[in-house]
C-alpha cells in the first residue's frame, strides 16, 4: 500500500497521527548512496527538528560511524539506537549498552580456515564499555591487508601471519599479542559482527555459504554493501522493538530497504519501504514510499506533520 498523499482521504492519515518512534535504517534509507552525505543530513535535520516523534537509527554500522550522524540530526540523549544490524543496541550520548549479542569465537576460527588468508580477508568487529563505560571499539583484519581502515573510517588492528595457526586465530596470540595498550584488552574476545568481501572470497563462496547456512550459531545477511554480514544467531533489527515497548508504551514506525530490515519492518507497529526497496524489504512493510532514500524518508515525515495536523483537530471536535 502506497504512503497517503494530497489525494488521500484524511482517514487514510489517522494511523500515523500518533507516533512516538520513527526508526529508520541509514544507508540506503536515510543516505542516499551517490550523493553528498552531509547535504542529504541537512536536508533531514530541519523537517526531524520540528516533527513530533523521537527520531532514532537502526543501521550496520559501528558506533564511531553513527555518532556523528546522531549528533547531526540531534538525536535525544538515551534514545536507543541498532548498531551492527542488531547485534548492538546503545543509549545515545550515556553509551549504556541496552543489548549486545556477540559470535562465538569457533565461528572467526571456521572462517579463517575458510577463506584463503593469502589472498583473501575478514574483518572482525569487538565492543565493550571500560571501566568509565566509554564505549571502546576495534576491528581485527585478517587475512591479506587490503586497507589501514574499514567503511566507517576505524582503523583495522591487521594480525601478522605468525599469529595464525593453521589458518585458525591463537586465543593465546589474541589475548598476548594483538592488543598494544590496557584499554585494548579490556575487550572481550567475541566479535559482535563479522564482514566478509564476497568479490575477494570468490573463489571460496561455495564453500563458505555452505558453511553460514549451515550453521546454528550465526546468520548471514547481505545489506547491499558488498559484504557477507556474519551476526550472531536471532540477530535482528527488530530487537529494539522489544527494549522499547519494555520500557515504554510507544507507537514505533519503521523505514528501511533492504532484506537486513525485514525484521524491523515487520514487528514495527508501521513498517515503510522506501521507492528502491528490496522485494523482501517491501514485502515485510505494510506501507511503500512513492520517492526513494531520502526523499522518501522525507515524504514519512510530511505524512505524519499531515496525520498530527489532523488528530488535533479531531481531538477539539
């Protein structure tokens, strides 16, 4: 079902007059790829100033490459945001870590064993609070050095070959020697999140999606980055619904585009597909947007200004 519009009938708004919750994906969703970033943020930042709902993200992204999204937009402090596609829920500017799921270490293991570590690598993603509960990040590399730093602009700790064994991580060389400094091993030895190149791991694709659709540890899921995206096993956008009606009695409404927002979509009280969605993504959500991305984000906003203009004035009859 289409998003209502100046066409509609006022009834058709009345369900989106009281939302407190829009949760929406990020890139692809609320970024456009393709365009300037921090154009597409201004753009959003004054119709989310003034709209009624708590806005927040739910995304694959770590941490550090959503903070400064959330400071843009001014996400309200202690608003719970998905990070790692759901491995990862976060109150913002508190950093009090709501839910966190992480990957049993004998899957990294499996995974080096996979892949061809000569030619080919994996990113591995850790998050845990210090003592003073700053959230600290890492990502491991390994395998073959492709880049000193991940999509997100983190800088990737690359292990040496010496510290592999048998195509398998040391837990003795993970815990000895790969962390330089005492907030480092802090960390727990569990990854929240897995990536792996699917163009680089050509050769051994067959092999390796054997091995994650098999699994009863982990689920894999393709964003549209260009990644296979390793995540615990029940790892989903969707959790946050849980947190927030545990705590609140909250209307949420969901925009995403893709398969890894399905979940999200279909537990929302609305999901919203945007234009360019995924056919899975657009099949989970009850209502499509008419504009793609940004735009449609934008025209979500606009139909809840329109649903609340609405309800105020039923509320005086």
């Amino acid at each position: 079902m289409n998003l209502p519009d100046n066409n509609s009938q006022l009834e058709e708004f009345k369900v989106f007059a009281d939302i407190d919750y829009i949760i929406t994906d990020l890139d692809g969703t609320f970024i456009q790829h393709g365009e300037n970033v921090w154009e597409q943020l201004q753009r959003i930042q004054a119709k989310f100033q003034n709209s009624r709902p708590t806005v927040t993200i739910a995304t694959g992204r770590t941490y550090y490459g959503t903070k400064r999204i959330a400071e843009i937009i001014r996400i309200k402090k202690d608003t719970p945001i998905i990070l790692y596609n759901g491995a990862v829920i976060i109150s913002y500017i508190t950093q009090t870590i709501r839910y966190l799921k992480t990957i049993p270490s004998s899957v990294l293991y499996d995974l080096c064993g996979i892949i061809d570590l000569e030619t080919q690598s994996i990113l591995a993603y850790y998050l845990q609070p210090d003592k003073n509960k700053t959230i600290l990040e890492s990502v491991l590399g390994f395998g073959r050095r492709t880049s000193d730093y991940d999509v997100n602009g983190m800088k990737i700790i690359w292990l040496d070959a010496n510290k592999l064994q048998n195509g398998a991580l040391s837990m003795y060389a993970l815990i000895n020697g790969v962390y330089d400094n005492a907030e480092m091993s802090l960390f727990q030895y569990e990854p929240c999140s897995i990536l792996i190149d699917k163009k680089a791991a050509a050769d051994n694709l067959e092999k390796l999606s054997r091995y994650l659709n098999s699994s009863e540890l982990v689920s894999c899921t393709d964003s549209g980055s260009g990644y296979y995206e390793v995540r615990a096993q029940g790892v989903q956008k969707g959790t946050i619904l849980d947190i927030i009606k545990k705590y609140e009695n909250k209307k949420c409404a969901a925009i995403g585009d893709n398969d890894n927002d399905a979940e999200l979509l279909q537990r929302a009280d609305i999901g919203i597909a945007v234009a360019n969605a995924s056919p899975v993504a657009i099949n989970a959500a009850q209502y499509q947007c008419s504009q793609p991305g940004t735009n449609g984000v934008l025209e979500l906003v606009e139909v809840i200004k329109a649903a609340n203009r609405y309800w105020e004035r039923e509320t005086l009859k």
